[in-house]
C-alpha cells in the first residue's frame, strides 16, 4: 500500500454498552479516512480482561453498522495488518520488546553482580562493578493490566531476581502530565553483593547531561576513572546534541547517577555490597520493602524550566482535598504568590520566626542573570528587605504595590521579608481556642539549676523548660502551659475536667506522653469513650531497622511538642535527648461538660484545649495513585 495513504484506528473496549463519546470518536476517525480516501479500521482493545462483557463486541460490529461507520479491515473480515484484536498480538509484543532489550534500547533495571567495597560500603560504589555488563531482572515476569479508565491506564509488572521480588506499576495520564511515563516500583531486596540500576538507553545522544542540584543544576560527562557516580535531586535531562530533543528522567527519592555513553543515563536503586574487610554488617544494606517513583518526560527542542516543574510535579503532586461548607470571599481562584517569569523559582513562604511578616525564599532557576522579575502577593506590601539565611536584615529590596522586585544572578539564592498590608477580610475558617484548667499535680520541666530535684520517670529524667514558651501552638491550635519547676502536667489517675462552658465547642486537643513505656489510654469525653495510643516521652520519634539485628518503627501519633533536648539528674543536658508532648484529638459530643482522664500514672497530661476547629474537618480526597492491590 502507499506509504502516505492516510489510515485511522477506531479501537472499543467491549466493556459495556458503547456511548455517545465512543461513537463521536469512531465518527472522527472515519470520516478523516474517507476525506482522504483512506481506510477506516476496526480494532478490538481487549486486553482489560477483568472488565470484558461478554457480548460486548456484538454491540460494537451493530452500533457502527446501524451508523453507517463500516470498517475496511477489522477482525470480521481481516485485512493486512492483522490481528484485529489486541489480545491476539500479544505474542508480537514481546517479540519486538526481547528485541529492544538485545539491542540495548529498553528501558529496564539491571543488576550488577559482585559489588565489592574497599573502604566504606555503605557509600562506597567501585567503577569495577559498573563496567561490569548488567543482567536484567527477568525472572518469573508476570504482565497485566491494573487499570484501564479514561484519566490514566496501568501495567503491573512482577519479576523476580533469586528471593527479591519486583512489583511495578506502568503508568500513563491524560491530562496535565499526558507528556509523562511514570514507573512506580516495590521492592523486596534480600539480595547481597549486587548493585541494582535503573537503564535508560535513548535515541539522543550527547557528551553532557544537566544534574539537577536543588538550587540550580550543573553540567556532567560521561563516566571517568575518577567521576562515575554523581548525585542528582530531582531530575536528570540529556538533551540531543544538536538540540532539537531531549529526555529528562525524574525520581522521587533516589539520587545517584551515571552515564556510561553519550545515549545512556543510568539511576542507582538499591546497593547491597560485600564487605570482607570491614563492617561486615553492612552485607545486608538495603535489605527490606522500598517504594520509589521514576518518570520519563520527553521534550522537543532545548530543555527549559519544563525539567524543573515535571521534577516538583512528581515529587510534590498536586492534592484534593474535600471541606466543609462555608461562605467564602476569596473568589474562584487565589494564589498566595505568583512569580512573573519561570526563570524565579520560590522554595518556600513561611511566617517569620519573630512573627514580624513573612519570609520568601527563591533562586534564579536557568542559570542566566535576571533583572526586575516579580513575585506577587494577594495583598499590597508595606515594606520589604532582603535577608540572609537566618532572617536577618542586610538592605533594602524593592517593591510596587503588590509586587515584590527580584534580580539574581546565576543559580542566585535570595531571602526577603515582606510585611503586607491587613486584608479587608478576615478568612472565615478563624480557630476559636479556649484553654481548659487543669489542676496540675506533678513537676514535669525544670530549669538548669532544679533538675535534679523534679523527675518524673525512673530514669529522673524532665523537660528542659528552658525550651518550653508561655503558649505552644500546633496546626492552628494554642494551648497555655504551666510554670516551670512546679506542678505543671497532671499524672493521670480517673479525674474528671470540666470544659468551658462559655460555648459550645466541637474538638478537644490534648497534649500528652507517657513515662517508662508507651501506653493505650482511654479518654472519656461526655459520653463517648476514646482510645488513644500514647508513646513515650522521650527517645526517638523513628529509627532505620537494621536487618536481622534491630526492627525500624516510626510513632502513629503527631507531635504537638519537640524538645531537642531533655534533663536527667546523672547527666545534666541531655544533648539530643529529644523530648515529646504529643497531640491527641477527640470530637466533643453535643451535650459534653466534661473530661475524664485515663486511669493510668504513666499517662502525663501537660495542656488541654477545646475548640471549634474547622480546619480538621478538611479531609484528603484520595491519594494521588493507589496501588490497585491495596484497595
């Protein structure tokens, strides 16, 4: 057939009933066709078997032949370029894709066996062990379909190499990141003396590929005696030389690289080395359950911002969130900031810490000097001065309006404070806070000079009070704390609180820990009961396993309160000796008056809060990918 003879695809899932958009489509499809005395083919995509309705492909041959939209080829009546039903070319899939795998042109993880150290295996990566060819995972492969809906579709691949198993998820997006191949991976690693890579063989080629480095990204080579594992943060992009194409490939957590070849981009998974000299316990490194994230982004033309705003995209998604009802004077749309040209990218925005406006972090993004950008804010700025890394004033920076006025140069970092104007409204979702008395019964924070004569657990330990200030607040909660070196914290033993009993409020905030062992406690409020787990005062919040010697574990609950750190009478200062107070909360029962605390001495209460907090009945919407097992 002529090579530019024009030929369209119409390819149904016989999931059900077609509608009125699958039959727009096929309307589309042939009428292109017919345009241009092309030919129209049918194809059946029946790869989604879990979703198949069995009869389903009946109704697709009559709803296209009661429309008049008959096919030139399809899988009644053949053509040349068959089969016509997706399940049936399945067989040539994997023929073409073993072939891109022998010529070195797939993507895929490969392992490097013997990954000797010399020196300090838990960091260090040999040259030896990346020259080395790498083997590819491709044990017991197992390929299906784990979703198939109008907004994103998904392979799930499993594998095998000896006893670490390989769980990932292939997936492709309309929409916003339609441009994007995003590879979510679970693996249990228990394999030893290996090196696992991500491989990304391209069709663009160049010496030098850019690093992103956070702030900025700099230019590398291919590997070197000296400089074969580099890091990178967010992405990695290797534009074609001549610069018409490029590939950037993003990560959510793994931050070393290689290049072997001008056409190749290699990303560190997971390093288990050997170690027959020294620290022999480090043979099991990276033994255990990991889940990372890569993504590939293909871009025409010289790479740009795009690398840096697919990099944040994926490692910082955008989330929904679903709010109660309530009047709102903030418009359809409302930005906090806006910067006038992608060339100024803002890391944070955060309140000052001596709470006299607010502190703006940015940098200049492209690596060229930029004269008079702009940052603008909802509201007009009174004054505006930068700073250094610690807040600081060190001159004056220029402002118009709403408009704060930024010049960098090259990768520059800079620090401003901007105070604004006071809105004309105030946001409706205001925390009305009401503190409840407590009659507190023991000492739990000392100063220096009396930590030797409060303790409140075994090992006479106590909150350092000189870290402890007048109020704490935490997510938009304040709760009035006690004097130091004095009775401030209740020992929990069955007393009944009363609320404030000047409105009625619907939440109930606790700031609370335990001593000498994490308890279950129980807390009635009204007449409801709650449970609520209480860990310990002290210690730390999570810790790395270590395989085969000690479990990793990380708390549940939230921290209302950090200490960094804490008094023991033997020692003194206690140097990261963190401290806790940890915040528990409980819905309050319409008709509620009071508290009753658990019955238990190792529970130590230290503040009590009651309020109409709206912000905690903002709920997360769904997550941004469920793995479709864990639903």
């Amino acid at each position: 057939m002529p090579s530019n003879k024009v030929r369209t695809r119409f390819a149904p899932s016989p999931t059900g009933y077609m509608h009125v958009g699958n039959l727009r489509t096929a309307l589309y499809t042939y009428l292109m066709a017919k345009h241009e005395d092309g030919t129209f083919i049918l194809r059946i995509e029946d790869t989604d078997q879990g979703r198949y309705v069995e009869g389903a492909v009946d109704v697709i041959y009559n709803t296209l032949r009661e429309t008049g939209l008959l096919w030139d080829e399809g899988p009644d009546i053949g053509g040349p370029v068959g089969p016509y039903v997706q399940s049936e070319r399945m067989g040539m899939f994997k023929q073409y894709a073993e072939q891109l795998v022998a010529e070195g042109k797939a993507f895929r993880m490969a392992v490097f066996e013997g990954n000797p150290s010399n020196r300090y295996p838990a960091w260090e990566i040999m040259k030896e062990t990346m020259d080395k060819p790498g083997r590819p995972i491709d044990g017991d492969v197992r390929i299906s379909i784990a979703e198939q809906g109008p907004v994103r579709a998904t392979l799930k691949v499993e594998r095998s190499y000896g006893p670490s198993k390989f769980v990932q998820y292939v997936s492709l997006t309309d929409g916003g990141d339609d441009d994007r191949i995003d590879v979510r991976n679970t693996v249990d690693w228990s394999s030893r003396d290996v090196l696992l890579k991500a491989e990304f063989p391209c069709a663009v080629a160049n010496a030098k590929a850019a690093y992103d480095l956070g702030l900025g990204f700099i230019e590398r080579g291919n590997n070197t005696e000296t400089a074969y594992e580099v890091p990178a943060q967010k992405w990695v992009d290797l534009t074609d030389a001549d610069g018409s194409y490029g590939v950037t490939i993003l990560n959510d957590c793994k931050y070393g690289w290689d290049k072997p070849a001008d056409n190749t981009l290699r990303l560190t998974l997971l390093h288990t080395p050997s170690t027959e000299k020294r620290y022999a316990h480090q043979r099991t490194l990276d033994h255990g359950v990991h889940h990372y994230t890569y993504s590939i982004v293909g871009h025409t033309g010289a790479r740009t911002e795009d690398a840096l705003v697919a990099g944040e995209a994926l490692n910082m998604p955008l989330v929904a969130f679903v709010a109660p009802k309530h009047a709102g004077h903030l418009g359809r749309t409302f930005s906090m900031l806006a910067a006038s040209t992608p060339q100024i990218g803002v890391r944070a925005l955060k309140a000052a810490e001596d709470g006299d406006g607010y502190i703006v972090r940015c940098y200049e993004t492209t690596g060229n000097p930029v004269e008079g950008a702009r940052i603008t804010f909802p509201a007009a700025i009174v004054s505006a001065e930068e700073c250094n890394g610690i807040e600081e004033r060190i001159g004056d920076a220029a402002f118009e309006g709403r408009s704060l006025v930024v010049s960098a140069g090259k990768f520059a970092p800079k620090t401003y404070r901007v105070r604004l104007a006071e809105p004309a409204v105030r946001s409706t979702l205001a925390i009305d806070n009401a503190p409840v008395k407590l009659d507190y019964d023991i000492t739990a924070y000392t100063t220096d000079e009396f930590f030797t004569y409060y303790t409140i657990d075994k090992a006479l330990g106590s909150f350092a009070a000189e870290l402890i200030p007048a109020t704490v607040e935490c997510d938009g909660v304040t709760f009035a704390m006690g004097e130091a070196n004095t009775d401030d914290a209740v020992l929990c033993n069955g007393q009944t609180v009363a609320l404030p009993a000047d409105r009625t409020y619907t939440k109930l905030y606790v700031l609370a820990s335990a001593v000498e062992e994490p308890r279950t406690a129980e807390f009635r409020v009204g007449d409801r009961t709650y449970e609520a787990e209480v860990p310990l005062w002290k210690g730390f919040y999570g810790q790395w396993g270590w395989y085969g010697n000690s479990e990793g574990f990380m708390q549940r609950a939230k921290i209302g309160y950090l200490g960094t750190h804490r008094h023991q009478t033997d020692l003194g200062n206690v140097p990261y000796g963190f401290s806790y107070m940890y915040l528990l909360t409980f819905d309050i029962p319409e008709g509620a008056t009071t508290v009753t605390l658990p019955r238990d001495k190792k529970v130590l209460v230290y503040a009590m809060t009651a309020s109409n907090n709206p912000i905690d009945d903002v709920k997360l919407a769904s997550r941004t990918f469920v793995r479709p097992d864990e639903r």
